[in-house]
C-alpha cells in the first residue's frame, strides 16, 4: 500500500512539471483558481479588500516568449504586478510557465476597450528591480527604450467598528533605457527633468514639441517626445 502512494505520488507530480507548475490556492492574485481536475478553489475569505495584484481583472490574450527559443502564442494570460508572475489558463487550469519568461504582450479589456501591452525584462538592474522584472515598454527605439515599471502600493485602512480593508493602489515609475551606455535612468514626465536627464541635441531633435502641460506629460507625449530623441 505505502509503495502504491509513493508510486502515485511520482505521476502525479511528474505530469505537472513535464508541462508547467499547476498554481494552488495559495496564489491570491486570482479572483478564479483552479485545481489539477479544473475544479475551482474555494474564494478568499477576505472580502474586504478594494484592487488587486494583477494587471488586469479580465483574463487576456497574448503571446510569450521564453528561454530557450520557445513561444507561446494566443494563450489566456494573467500578470501579477506584485509577485511579477506571469501565468496561463489552458482547459480550465491555471498554470505558470516552467520556463523563464522574457517577454510577453496581453490584450485585454479595460472599461469596455480593448488595451494591447507589451512586457519586456533583462534590463540592468535598477533601485529595487532585478534584470528579471518586467517593465511596459511604450518605445523599444534604436537608441533608447522607454519604460514603465508597474507596481502596487498595498495599505490596511482601518475605520471605527469596521474590519480593516486591504487597498492596492496603482503607481508607475518611467524610466529611460539608454542602448548604447546599457544604462538605466529613473525619469520624470516633466519637461525640465527630461532635459536634464537627456544629455544629447535636444534642442533640435525636439523642434516643434509642444505638450499641453510642461509640468506632466500624457503618456501619448511621452512617446511622441522619445520618438523625436530617438532618431
């Protein structure tokens, strides 16, 4: 009897890892979990939080790139901010890849339209990320990326006779990736720290930019003003 439960023990897991690490009910960037058997986990006790880990609350489509050469394409894609773990749904189960991921792109709907995002990571090591975190890349250019690095701000709020709530809070940090240095910068969206972390001809490249506010540039300016530099 002991030799069966071993015996199943190793078929169980080893199906697993031949294909992916099948994700458990420990993983709480989720709404929806599901078993090995496509049986959902039952929800989080804790109903009192207001966000989430993930990018997005739809599941999206997209395609991923890994070690390796190999490509995943039109696969159901979730992306936890917090954890940095991109996982898959095939047939009902969740999944994460058994191989490193280098990047991948997602779209998804958010408030009722359709967003496309791209993902990239195996820059230099910056602040508090590591090559292998991921950033949005709004210009992957000739001579310089442009870079976003989502993460999740997480506070406890607590109100009088009330159970604490637990709150995610989106925050972005831009960052400018300099090709031919193979250097990091930490930017702003304001127009004087841009000229000031930009050390080429700015003055011409930048002929005829003008954003509507000098002081916080739309991500549209961003892409427009580093498109210009890139050239």
């Amino acid at each position: 009897m002991k030799n069966w439960i071993v015996l199943m023990s190793i078929v169980l897991f080893g199906s697993t890892n031949l294909y992916a690490q099948t994700l458990g009910s420990t993983n709480k960037a989720f709404d929806e979990s599901y078993d090995a058997s496509g049986k959902p986990f039952a929800k989080n006790p804790n109903a009192n939080v207001e966000g989430s880990e993930v990018l997005n609350q739809n599941w999206g489509i997209g395609d991923v790139k890994l070690t390796r050469n190999k490509k995943y394409e039109n696969a159901e894609l979730q992306f936890n901010i917090v954890t940095q773990q991109l996982s898959f749904k095939k047939e009902g189960t969740v999944f994460a890849f058994g191989d490193n991921v280098l990047s991948f792109t997602i779209t998804y709907d958010l408030n009722g339209k359709s967003k496309n995002v791209y993902f990239k990571n195996n820059y230099p090591s910056i602040d508090k990320q590591s090559n292998a975190s991921f950033y949005q890349v709004i210009l992957e250019g000739k001579k310089l990326d442009l870079l976003k690095f989502l993460y999740k701000k997480r506070e406890e709020r607590y109100e009088y006779n009330q159970p604490f709530k637990l709150v995610y809070t989106d925050e972005t940090d831009w960052y400018l990736f300099d090709k031919t240095n193979a250097q990091m910068v930490l930017i702003k969206t304001s127009l004087s720290d841009l000229q000031k972390k930009y050390t080429g001809n700015w003055a011409d490249l930048t002929a005829g930019f003008q954003p509507k506010n000098k002081k916080h540039l739309s991500e549209e300016e961003m892409l427009q003003l580093f498109q210009m530099l890139d050239k």
